[in-house]
C-alpha cells in the first residue's frame, strides 16, 4: 500500500495488477476515486465552501450550520432554532461564525 496525502489527511490507497482500487480512507471528508487504465487513480476531495460572514452562509443554510448534537443556547423569553442543517465539516469550516459556542454557527 502506498500513503497519499489528501488535504492534510492520510489515505491509503492499493491497487492489484487489474488496476481495482482497494481502499481509500479519508476522514471527515467525500472522496471521488476513478482508476484509470495505465495512470495512477484521480482522488477528488470536496472541501465545505467558505463564507466571509453569517449573511453569505445564511444565503445556502437559511437557520444556520451546527455540528451534530448541537442544541441552540437561549437567553430570556426566546425559542430555540430548531431549523438549522446538521453538517460538521461546513460547521468545522465556519466555527469562527458561532458566537455563543452552542455548536450552531449562525443560527436565525
């Protein structure tokens, strides 16, 4: 097996003289592999896009971005946010935008 470095995490990759793929293991990460014939397979890593700010983010994810488990942290007479998109690796992306720390980043 040979290590290949996918966005800063390590994959393991092998491959037998057919050329199928045996393992790729990526964490956290969508990885796309395509074996090719006579080449080395292409490795594809989807990364979260990155908002400037909780009014471009809110633009995509309406109620905000939590990873999962995160419940919405409420001060007074207030409801909490029950619409947001469960997605850890956006929420990783943008934990800077969660003000309370309530594990919700932008949260309406």
């Amino acid at each position: 097996m040979r290590g290949v470095c996918l966005g800063g995490r390590l994959g393991f990759m092998g491959a037998r003289k057919s050329r199928r793929i045996i393992a790729a293991i990526v964490v956290g990460s969508t990885i796309t592999v395509v074996p090719a014939a006579s080449a080395a397979p292409v490795v594809t890593v989807a990364t979260a896009t990155k908002y400037k700010n909780c009014t471009e983010l809110n633009r995509k994810y309406k109620h905000g971005v939590a990873k999962s488990g995160a419940k919405d942290k409420v001060k007074g007479k207030g409801k909490p946010v029950k619409g947001f998109t469960v997605n850890n690796a956006v929420y990783k992306t943008h934990r800077r935008l969660d003000r309370d720390g309530d594990g919700i980043a932008c949260e309406k």
